[in-house]
C-alpha cells in the first residue's frame, strides 16, 4: 500500500478500501492479487482526531445496500473502537458511512451503539450473504486466558430518509446471543483486529506477529458456534493483523500494518483447512489424526535457519513431526544452519536439494537407521557439518544416506557455561550467548588448580554492609533465533551441578513458634515475563511442633502466558519432585523437556525423581522470556530468576549458589542418557565424595606449633595470628593459649572442599577440649566455630555462663537475629559451666537420614561424657547450613564474615588443648570415649595368642619395654609386609594405626607422651584406624585374629569394631581368607614371620580359611599360597 497507519479494510468489487487511524479513507483499483493502484484518499464524515473518543477506523465492513443506485460502492459499517460514552451518550459506537470516490467524500448517514458489552470495546461487521450486523466483544482483557468473544446478531438498522441517524440497540434487540470460547493455549489472547463473514464462518485475526503476541487467525463456526480452525500465522504475515475481507471471490485478504495486503485461499466451508497447520513460517499437514502425525509440506516465510520441531499445535493438539515431503526445501539458496527433530521417519528425496549455503546440520535423531533419507546433493554433503547426538555419530557412519555426509561430529550440548581464571565462561554456544557476572559474584578456583566454582549472591565485606537483593548473579544471554532460543520452542534438556549453599528468605513465627523455609528460591531461570525456572520450593505449614508437612522440593516452574497487562504473571505449571535438597551438597540436575510430547522427567543424581505428563492449555508453551524485547538478549540467570527488565543486571527470588557449569542440551535426554553423564567422576567426586571421619582434628605443638591430624590436613593461621602454645605436662600434650585477642587464631577454610560440605550437611558433631580462666567476661567467647554471626555451626559460651550450640543458617538474612530463644536447631544449658577446669563439649546435629526429606532431627550437647542437652527439631527446622564464599572454621573463636579471614568474633579465653569436626553425628557411647581419651589419655591393650595387636589412638604412643610398633608398608594376595617403626623408648605419633608386636597373651600399658620423642614415619601405610566404634561389613577388612597363634591377618566377617582398633582394608578382588606377615629386615631383605608354635610348611587351610588336617583332592592354601592337591 500507499499508506501507512492502517486500520479497517474490506474490498467490493475490484475496490478495495483501507482506513487509517481517525478516519482517513484510502481507495485502491486491484489489478490483480500481485497489484493495485491508488485511486484516492480523503476522511470520513466520522473523522475524529481530537476527542477522547477519537475514530479509530478498527474494522470495515461493506453491506449489501446502496444509499443510491448512483453509487459506486454500498454503504461502508465502520467501527470506532472505543468503550468511552461520547457526548451523544454513545459507546462502541459503528458508524454508517457513504462514500463517495469520484468527489473523494463521505457522507455519516447512520450511527449505531450497542450498550451491552461492559468490558471491552465492540467490533462491528456484516453478514453480507444473510444481511446480518454481528457485534463481537472480548470478555476480558488482552492477555488473558479465560477469554471468551461475546457475539451479538442484529438486524442491519435501515437506512434513508426518514430513517434514524442515531440507533440504540439493546439486549432485546438481539436475534442471537452467546459466547465464543478462545482456545488458544500460547502467549497472547488478544483483542480481535477485524472480522468477515462468508458462509457461515467469521473470521477475526489478532496478534502483532511475535512469538509472545503471535498473529491468529481465528476461524469460528457460527452455525455450531465452535471454533472451526486457529492458524497461528506468526512469521508468515509482516506486522500486527489489522482486518480482513472475503469479498474478493475465492480469497481471504487480510491487511496488516506493515502496510502490506495479503490473499489467502478462502475455505469455501467449515473444515477445509481441518488438515493446515501453519507454524513459525512452515507449513505442515495432518497425516493421522489418531496417532497425531504431520508432515512438513512447504513454508511462507524462512530466514537463514530452519529448526523443524518435534511437534506443531493445532489448537490444543500437538501433532508430531515424522516427515518431510519430497522437493519442500529444494534450492533455497538462503539455508545455513538446519535442525531436525529427533521424531522424524522419513525425509522425501530432494527435500533440501541443492541448497548450497547449507553449512550446519543439528540432528536430534537417536537411530537414523530408522530415518529414510536421501534429502543431499552430493556436493552438500560433502561440504556441511552435521552435529548429532552423544554416542550416535557410529549408527550415522553406518546409515544409508546419512553416512554421506563427509562431516559428523557429536555434539547435543548447544549450551556450556563454566568458570575459569576468575570469571564466567562460555566454552559451548554462539555469538548471541554472552556470559557474565554482576555484584559480588565471585569465581573460587580450587587450592589445586584442578577446577573452578561460580558462587552466586555473595557478600565480600562484613555483615553491615550484606546485601542480598539479588545484585550478585552470573548469566548468559540467548537470542529467539540461535539454538538455545530455538530448543527451548522445542524439546532441550537443561543440565548443572550445583550447591544450594544457604536457603534463604525463611521467617520465624514467634507467635505459634513454627519456623517456615522460603516459599521459593530459584536456582537459575529464564522466567521474568515468561519461561522457565528451577526452584527450590520448602514451603511447610504447621501448627505445633508436629504438624504435618507439605513438602515441594526440587520443582520447576513455567509461567506459560505473559503479555503487559494487569495480570503480569499469567498462568503457571509447576513440576514437584517431593525431593529435598540439602544446603551444603553438590547435586547433578537434569530436566528433560518434550514440549511436543508434553513430557518432563527431573532427575537428580542420574535418577528420575519425577515423571511428569501434563496437558491441556498452555503446557511447556515458552514465550520469548526474560526480557522485554522478547527477541534479542534474553538470558538465564544462574543464582536466582531473570527479571522482566533488558538487561541481565541482577535475580528475582535469588539463592546463594555454587555452580561447577550449566548446559543446555538441543534434545530430550532419557533414563539412560542421564544416568551415563552423571556416572562421569568429574560429576561423582562433587556429588559422592569420599567424606572422611575426621574433617577436622586440630593438635597443638611446642613453640607454637600447630597440625591438622585429620585427612584433609588443611589448616593455617590468621594472617596477622601469633599463636602461644604451652606444655600440658599431666595430659602429654600442647595446648593452645588465647587471650581474647581478635587476630591470633586458626582458619581452616572450606568453600571450595565439596567432601568437608557434604560431611557437615549430613549430620556433623564439634568437639573440643578447653579450660577457661576464672574472672569476668565481658562478651561470648567460642573455642571452635563456623557460625558466621549466626549462619553455621557452631559453640558459644555465654556472658552469663550459657553453653550454647548454633546450628541454624540464616545469617545475614537477619534470622535468627541473635535470639537463641527462638529455637530452630539451637541448645542452650544453664549451670553446667565451670572455670578453671577442663571440660570436654561435644555438640551433635544428627538429621533424617533420607537425603532427600527433610524431616526430624536433633541437636544435642554433651559435656564430659553425658548429654545434658537437645532439642527436638521438626521438618521447618532441620537446619540449612550457609555455605558461601567465604566459609570457614575458626579455632580460637567464631567466625566472623569476612573472605579475607583477617579477624574472628567471640576470641576464646583460656587454653584449647585439641578441637575436631566429625563428618557424622556421633552416639553416646562414642562421645564418653572420646571424652575418656581425652581427660585420662593412656590405655591398656592385651596381646593376642599370635603376640600382636592392632591399634589407632589420638595421643602420642610411648612403646613400652619388650614391644615394637610396625606399619603395613606393602601386600600380594599372599602377604603383608611389616616394617617397624618404634621400638621401647620410642613414641608413635599421634593418630597413627600401628601394629604392636610382643608377648602372646599379655596387657601391655600404653601412654602418652610429648611430640618430641615421635619416630619418623615411612612414606605409606596401609592400616587404617579409627577413634571410635564402627560396624563393619562381611570381608571389609583384615584383624588380628583373637584365637589364632599364626602371624597373620584375617579376613572379618560382620562386624563391630571397636574403638581404637585399627585394619588393614580389603583392597583385592578376590576375598583371600588370610594373609601372613613378612617383616622388611633393616637391609631391605623380608623374613616370613614364625608362629609360637614353630612355623610348619605343610599346614593346609580351606578357601573359608578353615584348617584341614588331611587336604583332599582341590584348591588349598599353603603358606600364603594357593595350591591344587591331586
């Protein structure tokens, strides 16, 4: 067209007439339907641009009648388009128009209102085959679902001399009322642009041609006021749908406001498009009906790329995806990048021949032995790139007609975002998918080097200055077009590891006493004004202490409908897991997504937690989303949700969060797809590390000498800390000296150590050793702490003389503001604390040990060996430790929240003489053990009736006379070799599993002694040992034996062992019954090792490790030897 601002159009004849904005009428000559000339253009009498209740010119509708036989062209209806009362008391208002094109006027013969409609404007056309005015209102407003089109028929009011100009009609007026049901399940409902009616059909388009607000096409039966047909037309039509015609025989013209007109073949009667369905610019055709299949058969409008979905919506029916006809896309020439679906059977013979700009081809199918293709010229075959699923490139090299393709690679992943060198990183993706961090977002690379983590909705000061509004995010951008735009219209899996390092938001009910986790945080998601999120949901409701519990979990969350309206956040769906997740774990997460198929699985940990199959209006229906353009710079927020706003400068809902990456794969991944990547060790050593007993075991040396004795040996002092340290000559061991001062203690830092994580957020114990001076104090003192002003695990003793265990996490969220009353996992004890005096504290969380529920617990504290407090927990206060970027334990006060660690809260007074983190929640028993290895360190052993013994205490050894003390330095299937370490005089350090060899029989007393005596130790060991009592499983592990006099290990049956006992474990494949010492002579030369009886060379035992004094014909042990006797 001519013009530009159009509105209202409808043709007569070969003249077609589209109105502007106000009123102006523009008349064209159509030549042909490639063609027209402009005739004229002048206003309408009903021209109004001044009044609030300006003419719109919205729709056009030609009648039947002429107001003179004279006149080229019948009476013109005119819609106003406005709900406002003007000042002849009128709304929705139609205006009878009689134009006059030779003389370039209009004469306002009529003006019709209608009163009825109280919602939103009516729009106003003729039936010009019954001769009938139709009135057709939405019921609600645009952007909403629900709506339904309210549909009023009329006779058409006369016209003429002594006729009204100005007509009233009202309910009793109609000759029909009743509602039209929208069923369209996408983003936008929007108000109706136009209408025309032709053989008993109304057609109305809307929409403005995006994927959020897509162009409609609504068909309606109005004889069985159902709907006939919904086309989406989005990309095929430029601009929003303005009006229509059928007046042009055997064509639908539609005008949009890119000023373009456009004809389409007219449906003669309902149901001959029933088997069209249009999408995205391509058009595909019924094939089933009952098993739901379409083939691809042509397209409209395409860009450079074609990503073919699994499945297309007809309505609310999604019809999958199997073919793709014969020559559809042959030499368009325009074609880069490709992707077909994984539901494809066949792809017609030349289906993209002699598309040479092709380059890039993304398959997403699983067996293309299944898929009949002969759809390449060779040349493009041997000049494009095919990327198809993991571990499928061999069943492609092996297909007919796709093992002609010269290039394939494997490559599903479209999406990887990871972390490296301090900042975010995309390793996998395209232009458009630009990575970034905002806030204090920080990236924490392991002490090692070996891998890096994003920790999202940090805080890097001190608590004052805390924020946490959602400023500290990393995110990566994706565009409409590009592949993760593209999947995420489709079928995508999107996958991470993560650690929810806190839960945040969470209140406390002082009323009813009831403490509630956050309704929702988000983990990441792409949902501000529509999409996707995973969430993590713990909402609970109780009314006392043991009320039930509703529990969501891992979900995700869709907000299916979003347009700018008073309802910002449209519909929602929800996938619920019922998994708990536990701040301080990594977890690996997968949701696979069919929205064709309307599938989700959530798996965690490689197994599905969740099968969902959700149908109906508005499922797996992803908008543009996570900005307002809707086209361009999208993006995912990792660490909270994106917002509505442009650009990616903070999270809704935020989460502190670690992430190891997140991907986005092109395709739905399965059970066993899933489960293959998880089983992948760079996944396992974050989500099953080995957690050892002791993640902390801090010992104290002279000159102010200090140690980590437990396996992860990773401790340092203050960067400005002058650690004292004095001899404790009654108990043999150093202790620490602190004098309240805020610079002088130990930090042993975590964030980074998924195996300490893990150990302290399935249960834990603190444990430490200490005396304070008496004297008063002038605040809380702590001796060993994580708790981070009321974040994390930890001890205090109060002003007034309270023992305290903090075991809640809110931190800097303000809960539990210091109020210990308040509960959550806190005990608190009244007058068991005593100065100038050692005491023994022992604190113990000990949660359900289902690790996805979250459920009872309790919190205990003990003091020299008894309980003398816990707390009951229920499921709204099982306690959800802050892991965050600046995580760590303190020995010698509370940890206060500073990354750089230059200072503590609450500085301990007194002397520390050790101080341990458990990774378990210890029992009773193990708690009076350690208090009684404590307070009276020493021990008697007895020898067994071979003369040896195997032991592991937390003190110094001093070996008596007559005893050597040996470590496992070696082994075969037959043997296992001893080297003494210590002999009488000499002292075994401390932790150390040793052997002790003397005589059979006898107790022996061991003591303990200063460091300065202890031997120096061979570079490995292989016994193992534990402070306190564990049960162990069928062939675990080696003992001594009790009863036996040979000079061996044997293979244990179920068991308990006991404390301080130390092992040798079962490495081998094979359960060998026994295995002999061989003890390594100084000069490297080993000896076997003789009995008290005499060591016999033809002694036989049985595979159960059994004597046999007359060995049959079989396999037999000799000497450490298997042997076959004939």
């Amino acid at each position: 067209l001519a013009h530009s601002g159009v509105q209202g159009m409808d043709i007569w004849d070969d003249y077609l007439v589209s109105l502007q904005n106000y009123g102006t009428c523009n008349v064209y000559k159509i030549n042909s339907i490639n063609s027209a000339t402009k005739l004229t253009t002048f206003r309408l009498a009903s021209y109004d641009n001044a009044s609030a209740t300006y003419n719109h010119a919205n729709v056009a509708a030609f009648s039947n009648q002429f107001y003179d036989s004279k006149d080229k062209l019948p009476l013109l209806y005119v819609t106003r388009c406005h709900s406002y009362y003007d000042d002849d008391g009128m709304r929705s208002v139609c205006y009878v128009e009689r134009l006059d094109i030779d003389n370039s006027s209009s004469t306002l013969v009529q003006k019709i209102c209608y009163d009825g409609m109280s919602y939103h404007v009516v729009l106003w056309t003729i039936d010009r085959q019954n001769n009938f005015l139709y009135a057709v209102s939405n019921t609600t407003g645009a952007g909403k679902m629900g709506n339904k089109h309210y549909v009023r028929k009329f006779k058409i009011p006369e016209v003429g001399e002594g006729k009204p100009t100005k007509v009233f009609l009202t309910d009793a007026d109609a000759l029909e009322s009743y509602y039209l049901e929208d069923t369209y399940s996408g983003g936008m409902n929007a108000v109706t642009q136009g209408g025309a009616i032709h053989n008993g059909l109304l057609y109305m388009p809307c929409g403005y041609d995006t994927s959020n607000e897509p162009s409609i096409l609504y068909v309606w039966d109005l004889e069985k006021r159902r709907m006939d047909k919904e086309l989406n037309m989005t990309g095929i039509f430029a601009g929003e749908f303005e009006d229509c015609s059928v007046n042009y025989p055997g064509y639908l013209v539609l005008q949009c406001n890119s000023n373009h007109i456009y004809f389409m073949s007219l449906e003669e009667k309902a149901g001959d498009w029933a088997d069209v369905i249009f999408y995205d610019g391509i058009t595909y055709r019924i094939t089933d009906r009952e098993n739901k299949t379409a083939e691809l058969v042509g397209y409209v409008k395409i860009g450079n790329t074609i990503n073919i979905p699994s499945y297309v919506p007809d309505g609310n029916v999604f019809y999958k995806v199997t073919s793709i006809a014969e020559n559809v896309f042959k030499e368009c020439s325009a074609l880069t990048t490709l992707t077909l679906p994984s539901t494809l059977t066949n792809i017609g013979k030349n289906a993209f021949w002699g598309c040479n700009s092709l380059t890039k081809i993304y398959s997403k199918i699983l067996d293309p032995a299944k898929c009949t293709f002969s759809g390449f010229t060779n040349n493009i075959a041997s000049s494009v790139t095919m990327y198809v699923p993991d571990n499928c490139r061999k069943a492609y090299r092996s297909a007919a007609g796709w093992k002609n393709v010269s290039t394939i690679l494997e490559r599903s992943v479209i999406l990887n975002v990871g972390f490296s060198g301090g900042d975010i990183v995309l390793t996998r993706g395209e232009s458009s998918n630009q990575v970034g961090k905002t806030g204090d977002a920080i990236v924490q690379d392991a002490p090692d080097g070996s891998y890096a983590l994003g920790s999202s909705k940090v805080q890097t000061t001190d608590k004052n200055t805390a924020s946490y509004n959602g400023n500290s995010v990393f995110y990566v951008k994706y565009d409409r077009d590009d592949n993760v735009g593209q999947a995420l219209k489709d079928q995508f899996t999107i996958e991470t590891l993560f650690r929810l390092d806190k839960i945040d938001g969470a209140s406390y009910n002082s009323n009813d006493g009831v403490w509630n986790h956050a309704n929702s945080i988000k983990i990441l998601g792409s949902q501000g004004g529509g999409g996707f999120s995973l969430m993590h949901n713990s909402t609970a409701k109780t009314t006392d202490g043991n009320g039930d519990i509703k529990l969501n979990g891992l979900s995700t969350e869709y907000i299916y409908h979003h347009v700018y309206s008073s309802d910002p956040w449209g519909q929602y769906n929800h996938v619920y897991s019922q998994c708990y997740l536990h701040p301080g774990r990594f977890y690996h997460v997968a949701v696979s997504i069919d929205k064709g198929a309307h599938t989700e699985t959530i798996y965690i940990n490689g197994r599905p937690a969740v099968k969902a199959t959700l149908a109906g209006v508005g499922d797996f229906v992803f908008p543009d989303c996570g900005t307002s353009r809707r086209s361009k710079g999208m993006f995912f927020i990792l660490g909270g949700d994106a917002t509505s706003e442009n650009t990616p400068t903070k999270g809704d809902n935020p989460n502190a969060t670690t992430f190891k990456y997140f991907k986005i794969h092109n395709i739905a991944l399965n059970d066993a797809q899933v489960e293959a990547l998880y089983n992948d060790e760079e996944i396992t050593r974050f989500t099953e590390p080995e957690v050892k007993e002791r993640l902390l075991d801090v010992q104290f040396d002279k000159n102010g000498g200090f140690a980590d004795k437990s396996d992860y040996a990773t401790i340092e002092k203050g960067p400005d800390a002058v650690i004292t340290t004095q001899a404790n000559t009654d108990q043999q061991r150093y202790e620490m000296v602190c004098d309240g001062n805020k610079s002088n203690f130990l930090t042993r830092p975590y964030h980074h150590d998924a195996a300490f994580t893990r150990g302290i957020s399935d249960g834990y114990s603190i444990e430490f050793y200490a005396k304070v001076p008496s004297g008063e104090r002038t605040g809380n003192i702590s001796a060993i702490s994580s708790q981070q002003a009321g974040g994390g695990p930890g001890f205090e003793i109060s002003t007034d003389g309270k023992i305290v265990f903090n075991a809640n996490a809110y931190g800097f969220s303000g809960y539990p503001n210091y109020n210990y009353s308040q509960g959550l996992a806190n005990v608190k004890v009244s007058d068991q604390f005593t100065t100038d005096k050692y005491l023994h504290y022992v604190a113990v969380y000990a949660p359900n040990p289902d690790e996805f529920k979250e459920n009872n617990a309790v919190s205990s504290i003990y003091l020299n060996g008894q309980l003398i407090g816990s707390r009951y927990l229920n499921g709204n206060e099982v306690t959800d430790l802050p892991f965050a970027g600046w995580q760590w334990f303190c020995i010698g006060g509370d940890t206060a929240p500073y990354i750089n660690r230059n200072s503590c809260d609450y500085p301990w007074i007194g002397t520390i003489s050790m101080a341990r983190v458990w990774g378990k929640p210890l029992t009773a028993d193990d708690v009076l053990t350690l208090y009684n290895q404590a307070a009276h360190p020493g021990a008697k052993v007895t020898l067994a009736k071979n003369g040896y013994a195997a032991v592991c205490y937390p003190f110094n050894i001093a070996i008596p006379d007559g005893v050597t003390a040996y470590v496992a330095t070696s082994e075969t299937e037959e043997t296992v070799t001893l080297e003494a370490i210590a002999t009488a005089g000499e002292a075994v350090p401390y932790g150390t599993p040793v052997i002790l060899k003397g005589t059979p029989n006898t107790t022996i007393e061991l003591t303990p002694t200063l460091p300065e005596a202890t031997v120096a130790m061979p570079e490995s060991n292989l016994l193992k040992g534990y402070f306190t009592t564990h049960d162990i499983n069928e062939n675990q592990i080696y003992t001594i034996p009790a009863t036996d006099t040979e000079a061996r290990v044997n293979l244990s049956s179920t068991m308990t062992l006991a404390a301080n006992q130390a092992y040798l474990p079962n490495t081998g494949t094979e359960n060998i019954p026994f295995k002999n010492f061989e003890i390594k002579q100084p000069d490297g030369i080993k000896s076997a090792v003789t009995t008290t009886e005499g060591h016999n060379p033809a002694v036989y035992y049985n595979l159960k490790g059994q004597r046999v004094e007359h060995p049959t014909r079989g396999i037999y042990i000799r000497n450490g030897s298997k042997v076959f006797v004939k």
